[in-house]
C-alpha cells in the first residue's frame, strides 16, 4: 500500500476540513447514495426521509443524509453530464477510501451501493412515457473513461459493433460500454422495470438529434442507434450521465445502477404529461426496493 500523502492540489479540502466541491466530510456519508441530476430531486427524495441529519448545498451538488426505515442513505445531486460525475465520483470515494488526516487511502476499502434516479428520452417506439428502464450496460458517447488506466471491464466486443453498425464519426467520440452491477439489476428488477442499454450523450440537443434551429451532422443518429441489436440486446434510451457512472463505480470498486424515469419518446415525438409524478413514483419504487 503506498503511504505517500496525496498532495494538497490532489486531494483538496476545504477549510472546515471538507472535500473540495461536495463540502462533505467523511462522517456525512453513508454507504447507500442515491445520485440525482436535478438539486431540486434532492429534497424530492429525503422529504420520505423519517429524519435528515446532513443539509449541505455547494454549487449543483446538493446532499441530504438521513434515515428512510431505519436505513442510512445519502441522496446526492451530480448536476448534469459526465464531466460532474467525474468529480462527484472521485469525491465520494475520497471520503470513503481516503483519510482525510493522513492523506492516504484506507487499508480497508469501503464498497458504496449507488442509485441513479434519473430522467431519459426512449428511442424505441415500445418503450411509453412515464415508464422505468433500469439500464442494463450504458453505450457512452462521452469520453470521460478514456483518461482513466484499468478500464479492462469495458465491452470492447459491442462497442465495436455499435461503431461498425452506425458508420460512426471518429470526429464525435470513441464510444464505450459497461455493464451495470448485476446483483443491483436482480434488486430492482419487476414486471413494472423494463430493461435496456442506454446510451449517454454529451449534450441534450444536436447529440441527442434534437432539432431546433440548428442543422445535426447526421439527421439519421438515433434511428442508427435505435436499430443496432448485439446478442439480442438494444440501445433503449438516451441520457447523460450513466456510462460515467457505471465507469467511475467500475474503476472505484463501488456498485451501481441507473434506474430512468422514461420522459420523452424521441421515436413517437411524445413527452410525458405528468413528468413530476413520473419521477415522484420512480423514487418511491427505489426506496421501497431498497428496504424490502
Ligand atoms: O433528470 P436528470 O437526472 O438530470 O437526467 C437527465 O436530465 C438532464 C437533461 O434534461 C440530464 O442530466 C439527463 O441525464
Ligand atoms: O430526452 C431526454 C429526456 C431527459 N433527459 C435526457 O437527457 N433526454
């Protein structure tokens, strides 16, 4: 184990002793975080809370710690994209795995359950508004993972023919796929829960194949990717958050799974007309299944 201090523009801490960009100490942490993008879902989820203990907001990273039946859970939110999972990851494995006092990582490593209650379009015409989609594997078309050494798990099988069958542009990204934590599939799985792999993209419009005023590189994207199958399975939704996830939580040695609440249909051109209720029904499901 190596026992050199990580250096003070490493591993930053705030005055009151506190990680950089979460303002959280390692005391404030539980072992269960639910990850949301939207702060405001922070207090959507711990208002079921019976008590909060931790209340602390910096930038788009807003935390709540508390008890839900007895169980001790942290809802955090990322913001959006891949470039703040980056930090939220890193962060909350810092205050898990690192001393803070010594600057050097635990003996003992402290394996986290992390759940992503997140919003996504569908790109399949079966998969309806205002249904849940627990993502199977992410495609990212981020590049967040191609900084990071040991990304042996990557599905380097599928993403190879994800690239072959869209003819995808180099210029764009180099596309990877991970799996999601499969005891944590089996947790939240039922007939309400359908299943998919979903791709994270880097923006919300023109990577997605919104169209406003703007001319897309490739107007046929995502009827590319709707219509790619690799051993029976398919790209089901889009998003931008959970490759980081599922990479980082690889990486870290934590667990993860991304549960979608299903807003849009981009193959229908429908969006949900209750998205809040949506969203609110899909928390409820995941703090139930978390304490069954
Ligand atoms: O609702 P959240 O969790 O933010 O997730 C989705 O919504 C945002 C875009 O509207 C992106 O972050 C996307 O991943
Ligand atoms: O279409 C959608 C809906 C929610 N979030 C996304 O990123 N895309």
């Amino acid at each position: 184990m190596n026992k050199t201090p990580i250096r003070e523009s490493e591993l930053i801490l705030n005055e009151d002793g506190s990680i950089y960009h979460l303002n959280l100490k390692p005391d404030d942490l539980a072992s269960t975080v639910i990850t949301v993008g939207d702060p405001d879902r922070v207090a959507q989820v711990s208002k079921h809370f019976d008590s909060i203990e931790v209340n602390v907001s910096k930038r788009e990273f807003k935390t709540h710690t508390g008890r839900f039946r007895g169980k001790r859970i942290t809802v955090i939110s990322t913001g959006i994209g891949t470039d703040n999972i980056d930090i939220v990851f890193n962060e909350l494995d810092a205050l898990a795995n690192i001393d803070f006092e010594s600057r050097t990582i635990r003996e003992k490593l402290q394996k986290l359950t992390i759940i992503r209650i997140g919003t996504s379009g569908a790109i399949q015409k079966d998969i309806p508004v205002d249904s849940f989609l627990a993502s199977e594997a992410a495609i990212g078309f981020d590049n967040l993972l191609h900084f990071y050494g040991n990304t042996g798990f990557l599905e380097t099988d599928l993403s190879e023919a994800f690239i072959k069958h869209t003819h995808w542009n180099p210029k764009k990204s180099d596309p990877y796929v991970v799996s999601a934590d499969s005891s944590l599939l089996a947790l939240f799985n039922s007939v309400e829960m359908k299943k998919g792999i979903t791709a994270t993209n880097v923006g919300f419009y023109g990577p997605q194949g919104r169209k406003l005023r703007l001319d897309l590189e490739d107007d046929d994207l995502n009827k590319k990717i709707g219509s790619f199958v690799y051993t029976g399975n398919r790209i089901t939704n889009l998003e931008m958050e959970t490759s980081g996830i599922y990479g980082m939580a690889k990486l870290l040695g934590h667990k993860a799974i991304s549960l979608n609440a299903i807003l849009a249909n981009r193959a229908n051109g429908t969006f949900s007309k209750q998205p809040q209720k949506t969203v609110e029904r899909l928390i409820e499901y995941t703090l139930n299944k978390l304490t069954e």
